[in-house]
C-alpha cells in the first residue's frame, strides 16, 4: 500500500522525513507511518493543482464524467480490500464499512450524471440584440479537509463534485485514517486521472489549514468536522475570501409521537444511533418520546441495545467496534456522569467492556432516561454509543424541545400521521429531516445543515453546484 504522498502525480515525502503513526484503534497496533507534512508540502500541492487547473478544466463535463464513472467502477471492484482498510482505520464493524465503499462510489455516479447535464444557460431576452448566457465555471483549486468516521465517503462527496465542475483539488485526511485516502487517490491515478488534479496530503492539520487558507490560489474550502474547527476555519478563510462549505456538528432529536409503529421506530432508532458506535455527525443525540409510549418504546430500545454484539470491527457479527481513541472514551464517560449525577436513570450500558486482546475502547451501547437539557449529553455531541431519552406532553412540546440547540443537521420524527410529520418536520430547524427513518444518507440527495452544524450542500446537483462559479455574459451586437 502507498504510504507517501500524491502530489502533481507523484508519490513523495517532506524533505524532513518527518513521520506520524497509524494504529488500529481496536488493538493499538502500528499499521503504517506515513508522512507528516506541513505548510511546505500543502502550498506544493497548491502548485500542481493550480498547474493541473488550465487543462483540466478546459475539458468537456461529459468527458470528466467518464473519468468519474471509472472512478466509481475501480472503487466497487476494489470493495473487498476497501472495506477491509476502512475497517482496520476506523474500527467500524465490516458490513458498515462495505457499505461506505457503495456509498462513496455512488458519489462519483452522481456527480458524473450531474457534469453530464451541465450546459449554459440562455437567459430570455427583452429587447433585441441582445445574448445574455449564464456559463458554469469551476471555482479553481478546491482544498478538502476530511473527518474519519466515514474515511472514503466524506472524500468521494467533495472530490466527486469538485472534478466534475472542472476544479483541481487538494485533499488532508484525518490523521486516524490516511489509508483510505491514499488508496483513493491511487486509484483515481490508476484510472488515468492527469497530475496534479488531485493531489492529497497528510500532516499536521493546522499547518496545512492554515498554508491553504493563506496561499490566496485555493478559491474553495470544504470540511467536515467539528464546529470548534469549523468556526476556526471560517477566520482563515477571511483574509483570502475563500468559499467554505461546512458540515460541523449534530444534535439530532429523534422524536416518537404516541401512534408511532414502535418496532420499526426501534429498529430505526437502534441502526441510526448505533451506526459507527455512535461517532456519526448525524445519528440520534437526543431521543424524545411522547408520553404514553415513553415507558414502553424505552423497554424495547434497551432490549435491542443489549443485544448488539460488541467487538472489533474484523469479526463477522459485530455491530459495535472501538470508540476511535482514549480521548473518546473519556469524552463518552463524561457524558454519561454527567447525566447520572444529574438524575439520569442509567438503563443499559454506561461503560467499557473487555475485549480479548483489544484496548479498553469498546463503550457498551448505553441507554439513559429521565434525560434533560441541562445535561451535557443533550447539549453538546456526545459522538459515542448513547441514547439519552426524555418524555414530552404534546406536539409543540416535542418541537420546543428539539430546536433548543445551537446545531441544525439531522432530525427523525416517527409517527403513523405523516400530516403531522409535514407540520413538524416544517418547524425543526434542520438540514435533513428523516421521517419513520434514519437511513436519509443519499449520495443523490442535499446532505448539510444549518446553525452550528454549518452550511453548504453535498450530493446531487446541489453538491456540484458548491463547485460552480457562474459566469453571466452579457453581449449586444454592437
Ligand atoms: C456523518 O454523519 O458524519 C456523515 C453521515 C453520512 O453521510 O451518512
């Protein structure tokens, strides 16, 4: 496997020779060293990008498109040994990583079907003589800095798009999964994609942040990841006036009205919360539950909470893996104290459980009730394997209850009137609202938030259209 560097179509190291470890968060164990770049090796990225822009950009959206399509092919051929990697990285258990591998390349499907209707616009015309045209331009060399709960699909959702509207782009993974990246990256130079068009580095992530928001050639920064570094970035990105997309954190309440079917609720419920042990921007934070089924629909998500097999990712079965590293865990114990001591009922989980062999990462799937805004873990993202369940007396109760937070991603409302679900989902001050669902993740859909959870659009046209600086021309004939 690749470790070093892609940059303007070859694979290099910093000059320092300076190295940072991979380790496999279930056992600690070294998987690779790759390279710790810094401000030197992101404004070098930035110089094959923008060497890579004239002629990468000149060429038609349909013919970028077929690279894409190639790109989405060599990744479902390769799923196997991607999901292995994914898994070895990030701890999620095999069948979710799998499942990353489609996600992303459908990713690349979409935004080749987006480049494939590209065209200009002619603009009506009022008075004769005149041509008036809204031509789609690429924004130029586009950054990406990628989280790594989702190491290939958070990459595919900016590189996909950024391509197909003809930008050349730099790319930082997460320090915890470079692997993904770099084996993305030698497979989109596999599939012939010239130099310099995609170009991604590893390192220190201020360093490079900082290096590509201060160069004044990136014209475009997409992040996923918290809201501390996002609001950082949006600083950065002041001076140079670059373009950001954000996709921060989440809060998301997944409200149960009384007529809800409740076995699926749960198994909703239990898929979206527990999805990556808990470590996703969108899953349940803050479930609230009407009253006359609270006791009930409680009973049943700690009974499937307790069932769920708890292990590292590699064994066939698993559905919770390791919390990415300590510092996670302690993050998710805070938490769950911070409940308790406030007058939680803890009802299933609470704390690690052994696993032969591994480190004490493996945080039981936990249920609290009698949760209350007060607590930490219905204010701030808990991101680990915790459903924190408060009761509510009516529907207006229910909405003030979920929108009192500063975020805005994701939001689940379960119940069998789907008027109801209209008039509700209306009121959530949310990027996406999934409704008897938790399963919205669609590489063809407008993924991103509002409020804290940032702003920007990823998937579809929407996610192309991030990519896009529209021209307006205006000609008259003389
Ligand atoms: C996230 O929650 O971090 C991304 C989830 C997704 O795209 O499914």
């Amino acid at each position: 496997m690749e470790c070093r560097n892609l940059v303007g179509g070859s694979w290099i190291s910093p000059e320092s020779g300076a190295t940072f470890d991979v380790r496999d968060p279930a056992t600690g164990e070294l998987i690779a060293r790759v390279p710790r770049g810094g401000a030197a090796e992101a404004h070098r990225c930035v110089d094959a990008a923008e060497q890579a822009l004239p002629e990468w950009s000149a060429r038609s959206p349909a013919m970028r498109a077929g690279f894409l399509d190639q790109v989405s092919s060599a990744l479902r051929r390769a799923r196997t040994e991607l999901a292995a990697l994914i898994t070895r990285e990030s701890g999620k258990p095999l069948a979710e990583s799998a499942a990353e591998v489609d996600y992303s390349a459908d990713y690349f499907d979409s935004a080749a079907a987006e480049a494939r209707n590209l065209v200009e616009v002619r603009l009506p015309v009022r008075g004769g003589g005149t041509l008036k045209r809204a031509i789609p331009e690429p924004v130029g060399v586009v950054a990406a800095i990628t989280p790594w709960n989702f190491p290939l699909a958070m990459i595919a959702r900016k590189t996909a798009p950024a391509l197909a509207a003809g930008c050349t782009q730099v790319v930082k993974p997460a320090e915890a999964t470079p692997l993904t990246a770099l084996t993305l990256a030698q497979l989109a130079t596999d599939a012939g994609l010239p130099p310099g068009v995609l170009n991604v580095i590893t390192g220190d992530p201020p360093s490079i942040a900082r290096a590509w928001l201060g160069d004044g050639r990136v014209r475009k920064l997409s992040f996923t990841g918290s809201t501390r570094v996002g609001k950082e970035l949006m600083r950065l990105a002041a001076d140079q006036v670059v373009r950001l997309s954000l996709e921060l954190g989440g809060q998301a309440p997944l409200i149960v009205f009384g007529d809800a079917d409740l076995d699926a609720a749960v198994a909703a419920a239990i898929a979206g919360k527990f999805r990556v042990a808990g470590q996703t921007c969108i899953c349940p934070n803050r479930f609230l539950v009407a009253r006359e089924v609270h006791a009930e629909f409680t009973d049943r998500l700690v009974r499937a909470a307790t069932r769920l097999p708890v292990g590292p990712g590699t064994l066939a079965g698993v559905r919770i893996g390791p919390l990415i590293n300590d510092e996670a865990v302690t993050k998710v114990r805070r938490h769950v104290a911070d409940a308790i001591d406030r007058g939680g009922v803890l009802r299933c989980g609470g704390g690690t459980v052994p696993v032969d062999g591994c480190l004490d990462r493996f945080f039981a799937p936990t249920v609290i009730d009698s949760a209350t805004p007060e607590m930490l873990c219905f204010k701030e993202e808990t991101f680990g394997p915790v459903a924190p369940i408060a009761g509510f007396d009516s529907i207006d109760d229910a909405v003030t209850l979920a929108n009192a937070t500063e975020f805005g991603l994701a939001a689940y409302i379960f119940t069998r009137d789907l008027a109801c679900a209209e008039r509700v989902g209306a009121k959530l001050r949310s990027g996406i609202v999934g409704v008897n669902t938790c399963a919205v993740s669609d590489a063809y859909a407008p993924f991103g938030g509002c409020q804290w959870s940032g702003f920007g659009r990823e998937g579809g046209r929407w996610g192309l259209e991030e990519y896009l600086a529209w021209k307006y021309v205006c000609a008259t004939s003389s």
